[in-house]
C-alpha cells in the first residue's frame, strides 16, 4: 500500500534540547490509514460587561434676533497726492534667521485601549426547508376537430411549345493522335519540410535587414564640363597608370571644405533691366540687416540709363521696378529716390530704393485697428496681418505659441510692424525674399550664445579680404523676468542654469508673454545679448565656384586666422559691385556679431 508522504501523521514541534540519536520524539497518535479526528474549535473570549451612552436630545430655537446693517455715507473724500516711483540707488539684504526649536514640549499621554475578555457567538439560523409545495396539474391538449383543408391550385400546362432543334455534330475523320512523352526524371530529391510551429501569441518585434549599399560613387553625373578634377602640375616623374586623381561627386562635397589656393580666379556677370531695356550699372550697393525686414539698394546709372525709368513723372505708389542680376542672384527693387551728381566730364545719377517688400511699411498701406477676441496662434496673427494683400510668410523657424483672446491688440500699426512686434518680441527678425513676396521670420539666435552653436561654413584666412572689429563689454546677465501685460499674461524668471541667477537683465514686458515658450525665446535673446560681444565686419569676395555663397542673415560662419578660429553670427550683409580696370569686381561685407563671453 502506497503512502502518501505528505499526509504522515508526524507533527514536529520545536527542539527544546539535545535528545539522543537512537530515540527520536516523534509522537504517533494515530495510526497510518485512520480517519482524523475531529479539528479543534476556536476558543471564544468572553466579554467582561458593556457600558451604554447616553445621548441627551437637541434643544428647540426659542428665539431668533434679527440684525439691522446700517450703512454710514461718506462724508468727505480726501485726495492723495501720488509721487512718481524713483530710481533705486541702494538695495539692502535682510537676513532671516532660522526657527527656534522647540524645548519644554508638552507630551500627551494616550490611554492604552481595553482587552476584549469575552466575546458572544452570533447564531445564524439555516433556511427552513420547502414543505406542502403544491405541483400545478397540465392537462393535455384538445384534440384538432373540424379542420377545413386548404385548396392549392397546381401549375397552368405549357400550351404552344417549341421543341429546339439540335443539329447533329459531324463526325471527325482522319483525326491524328498525338503522343507526347515527358523527359526521364532522373536525380530526383524528396523535399522535407519541418513540422508547422504556431507563433507566441504576443508582440515581438521583427529585425529589419539592412538596406543594400549604393553601389554607385554618384547619384547624378555631373555635365562634361564640370568635372571636380583638380589638375595640378607637378615637378616628380609619377606613372601615368597611376595619376592620383581625387574623384568625388560634386554634389556631395562638403560647403565647408573651402579650398586653399595661393590664387583664386573669379568671374562675375551683373545685369539691370527694367520693362525689357538693359542698364548699364556704374556702381551698385545691396543691403540687408537684422533690424530691418526687406533689402535695400543704391545703384549708379548714367543720364541715359536714369531716362528711361522717367520717375519725375511717376506718382507715389507706381515706382519703377528695376531687375538685379548678381552671379544668377536676382533683386527686384523698387525706384523710390534719386540723387544727381553733375562734373565736368561726367554726370551720373544714384537711385535708391527697397525690395518690393516695402509696401507693406507705412510709407504704401495704412494702419489698421483690430482686437482678437479669440484665441489665435502668433503665427496667425501674423498671417492674417498679409490679408488680402499677395504677400504670404514663407517660412516660420522662430518659436510658435497660442495667445488667449483679448490680450493682443493692433492700435494703427502697418502689416509689416505687426510682424515685425511678434517677431521681435521672441528675439527673431524679419527677413524679405529679393525678389518674391515673401517673409521669413527666423531666431536671431538659433542656440544660446554661450551654447557655442555649429557653424555652417568655416572661411579660411586666404579668403578674407580684411577684418575689423569693435568690442562692445557688458556685465553678463545670468537671468532675466519676463513679464506679459492684461488678464490672461503670465510672467516667468529664465537664467542661465549652474548660477545663481544673478545679476538680472533689464525687464523684458509684452502683451504677448502668454507662454511658457515665447518666455524661453525671449530669454535666451536678452541673456546672449549681454556680456563681452565683439562686432566684426569681414570683406570676403562672392565665389560659388569655390563654394563661397552669399551669406544669409543669422547664419553661423567660421574664420581662421593666424592659426585660430573664432566664430560668430551674421547680422548685417552688405554687396558692392565696383568696376576695377572696366572688369566688375563683386565682395560682400558681413557685420558679426562674435560672443567673446564674460
């Protein structure tokens, strides 16, 4: 008979000293396949006694008094004089000492609660079982009597019928069997397949395999003749099998690998036209900046060339537009002012003018009055300040929020100065499209100035036509508050994490502090403008043929020099086109503002 060991009847108790080897105090007591015995009941605790509490009854209101408010006029209203705020000249710290412990505490002794001595057993009775339960009796149907049988007319015959006539198939004769034998199988192998598994029921995530590598060097060919191959000549007497030449595609070099040559050979067209006639530019200048919003220009025509544009006889708001070419970069601007320079042999004219962005200033469209009402995003507002007119903002890189209704109010502001309110009110500018109307509104700085941002483009010394600069030495400001104005503004202290957040940068209040992110913005502009910052104007020539573009506004450029490089961002670009032994000569000054620290 098979036992289980788990239901032996050994209860172990604890070993209460050294018992001998050969005499273990195993109490048996019941033998192996008996019945056990009845489980011991719970011992109940009797209750000592129980106290009862007397609750004596809520009393009636017997009498309510009435109170008499009486309210005093006012007699005299006395006028105060309020002084304007000064100047603060001393500031004083006070020192707030810490609280003083506490001694002498006063302890509250708690009672320890009372043993239950004895409980009383609460008897549930059981259901009384169903007794005299009445079976009801059901009786059999009735049977079915009278039945009347339902009449169901049968199909109408077919009448007048016609019988197809089915023409017997000709027999075939002469019919040639054909036998086709299939190839001998020889070799043959069984294939054998692996029992089916039934996939986990669960998400697992499956391994993609890695792309096939481009095989190919380049996507594009590039034309004949523009072939990145650098022939150089040199004095060694080299294997022609084995010519080293770099062969790269030219789409894919790096913008800031600029080449270092002792010698660099540019060549540069300019071209002016306005309604189709061709001019002849004596001298040009083109300028934009980041306090402004759209380009500005001079050029230098001869009294024929000026003839042509006749802007005595044009009236405000039909100004000639006079198209720019510079090396496939197109301007258009508008022929807004003149001046005349008369000599003994020549006499010249100089016109002056904006980018067709202008009309958007005051000097073309008027002001307008509206209130938001509604919760709109900066950006709309932005967009809707450009209707009905053509003009459209193209690009957005600045930082976005929402800005609750009746906070935001255009008092007689132009399209252009509403955007340009937004824009700088999170430290971004306004930048105009040379020839297109559009606006871009972009980051004055895209990181923090003392984030030391990767530059685009790094210019090596033998491209830098001079450099000059002017230091401009500020305290540092490690934070600064950003306040909002009407109900629905918020306000916010941003610094410079790893400080102490001081000293503070002069407040910053707008109307459109409505969020947590136009408060970082506009923060992080104010404290990169402070501190030690040097405003470096470089002269570098304009060549794509060596990978030197024309600069763009709040771009971060590199330059080397004497073995070092510095770093800052452009906000001003300026192009000049002069004439150098009748051949155009075409540079472009950049003004950079280069953050030197504390």
């Amino acid at each position: 008979m098979a036992i289980d060991v788990s239901k032996l009847p050994i209860s172990f108790v604890t070993r209460t000293g050294k018992q001998a080897s050969n005499k273990l105090p195993l109490p048996f007591t019941r033998r192996v396949g008996d019945a056990p015995g009845p489980k011991p009941q719970p011992k109940w605790v009797k209750i000592s006694g129980c106290a009862s509490v007397a609750t004596a009854p809520t009393l009636d209101v017997t009498t309510c008094l009435d109170q008499h408010n009486r309210v005093v006029p006012v007699a005299t209203c006395l006028s105060a004089n309020h002084t304007p705020m000064l100047d603060v000249v001393r500031c004083m710290m006070f020192t707030v000492a810490g609280l003083p412990s506490l001694t002498a505490c006063t302890q509250a002794a708690t009672t320890p609660t009372y043993r239950l001595a004895t409980c009383l057993p609460v008897t549930l009775n059981a259901y009384p079982r169903m007794g005299n339960c009445a079976i009801p009796t059901v009786g059999t149907a009735p049977p079915l009597a009278n039945c009347a049988s339902a009449m169901q007319p049968g199909n109408p015959l077919l009448q007048g019928c016609k019988t197809p006539r089915i023409t017997i198939a000709p027999p075939l004769v002469n019919c040639h069997r054909q036998h086709g034998w299939g190839l001998p199988l020889a070799h043959c192998h069984s294939l054998r397949y692996q029992r089916a598994v039934r996939p986990p029921c669960e998400y697992y995530p499956i391994p993609l395999p890695p792309p096939p590598p481009d095989v190919s060097p380049c996507r594009v060919r590039p034309p004949s003749h523009r072939l990145p191959l650098p022939f150089t000549r040199r004095r060694v007497n080299r294997d022609p099998s084995r010519l080293p030449l770099p062969l790269r595609c030219w789409h894919d070099s790096d913008t800031t690998d600029l080449p270092t040559l002792p010698g660099y050979i540019m060549h540069n067209k300019i071209s002016a036209e306005f309604n189709g006639q061709t001019l002849q530019i004596l001298a040009l200048t083109l300028k934009a900046d980041t306090d402004g919003y759209c380009w500005q220009g001079d050029l230098t025509l001869a009294p024929a060339d000026f003839a042509k544009l006749q802007m005595d006889t044009r009236q405000a708001g039909d100004e000639a537009v006079i198209t720019l070419r510079i090396n496939h970069q197109r301007w258009d601007i508008l022929a807004e002012d003149y001046r005349d320079t008369r000599r003994f042999i020549g006499h010249s004219y100089t016109i002056t003018g904006r980018s067709i962005t202008a009309k958007l200033g005051a000097d073309y469209t008027q002001g307008r009055h509206i209130k938001y009402e509604q919760s709109r995003y900066a950006r709309q507002i932005a967009d809707e300040q450009l209707q009905p007119t053509p003009y459209t903002i193209a690009g957005w890189d600045a930082v976005d929020w929402l800005v609750p209704g009746d906070n935001y109010t255009v008092s007689g502001q132009t399209p252009i100065a509403v955007v340009m309110d937004i824009a700088q009110a999170i430290g971004a500018f306004v930048e105009s499209h040379p020839y297109e109307p559009q606006l871009f509104v972009r980051p004055v700085w895209v990181k923090a100035a003392w984030e030391k941002p990767t530059p685009a483009l790094t210019i090596p010394s033998n491209l830098i036509l001079s450099v000059s600069g002017q230091r401009r030495i500020s305290e540092r400001c490690n934070g600064v508050r950003v306040v909002g104005k009407g109900s629905t503004a918020k306000g916010a202290l941003v610094w410079r994490e790893g400080t102490d957040q001081t000293p503070e940068a002069a407040l910053r209040e707008h109307a459109l502090y409505t969020d947590e992110t136009a408060h970082r913005a506009a923060g992080i502009h104010a404290l990169s403008e402070t501190g030690t910052h040097k405003i470096e104007t470089v002269t570098l020539p304009w060549a794509e043929k060596y990978q030197l573009p024309l600069a763009s506004l709040g771009a971060v450029w590199a330059f080397t020099e004497n073995g070092s490089t510095w770093q800052g961002v452009i906000k001003g670009i300026q192009v000049e086109v002069t004439l150098d032994n009748n051949a155009p000569v075409v540079t472009q000054t950049l003004t950079i503002d280069r953050y030197m620290g504390d």
